[in-house]
C-alpha cells in the first residue's frame, strides 16, 4: 500500500484489520446451530427411550399373575393404576401423553402412548417441527401354573 508521502507500507495487518471478525462469528452461529440440532436431537432420542420404558412397565403391571384377568373390574383398575405410575415415570412430560389400551386382547395387553417430545430449540417453527411419538407395546398375559 503506497501513502500519500510515497513510502510504501507492506504491513498487511493495517489494511486487514477487522475481516476476521465475520468469519469469526459466522464460524460461531454455524457452531451455535449444529450444537443446538445435536441437543435437540438427544432430548428426542430420551423421550422415546422413556416412552418406551414406561409403555412396557405399565403393560408388564396389567398383565402381571398378581392381576385376576377373568375379571373385568379387576383389569380395568390394574390399568388406573398402570396410567398413573406411567405418568410418574415420566414425571412433568408423562401428563402430556395419551394412553391407550383398546388393542388389549384376553391373551395380551396392549398399551399405546402417544406424545408429543418436548423442545427448546425446534419450538419456535411450531408442534409440525417435531414428530409425534406414537409407541405400542404388548406384553403376554401371565398365568398360574
């Protein structure tokens, strides 16, 4: 770079000063966003894992030997109390779900819970942006021998 006395300056850092700020902070927002979509992604990951969990847990207690399954009054209050310990196991997110036993036969017990995964970074493109969790879990009744 030539001044206007004639000398030239061939210190580049005079004329670079600042360009590195934009590619600085581009670099962090592109980081910021990946981190974000890698968290989001795990909190979907451990709904479902504790969907599932939970499913299974309050099919296994219907169809536990401790439950007399010729009776029918006996079923249905196994399965109040199946909906209210899947709700405690999964704490805050368990009274956002909805259970559903109507595929239960008399030889299996089928749960289906529906929910919707909690979010933070996705919440603002709306309830589209994340799928619903929709498992069905059957478990074999148990009998005496």
């Amino acid at each position: 770079m030539t001044h206007k006395s004639g000398v030239v300056d061939n210190d580049p850092v005079e004329h670079e000063r600042g360009s590195g700020l934009i590619g600085t902070i581009s670099g962090l927002l592109v980081f910021l966003a990946l981190m974000l979509f890698a968290v989001q992604s795990l909190i979907g990951v451990y709904a479902r894992s504790m969907v599932t969990d939970a499913a299974y847990e309050g099919a296994r207690l219907v169809a536990g030997a401790r439950v007399d399954q010729s009776d029918w009054i006996a079923r249905q209050s196994a399965q109040r109390d199946a909906e209210l310990e899947v709700r405690s196991l999964l704490g805050e997110f368990g009274k956002t779900i909805s259970l559903d036993w109507s595929q239960t036969t008399p030889d299996t017990v089928a749960l289906t819970v529906k929910a919707r995964p909690p979010a933070f970074a996705l919440a603002s493109l709306g309830p589209a942006a994340l799928s619903l969790i929709e498992k069905t879990v059957r478990v074999r009744v148990e009998q005496l021998q």
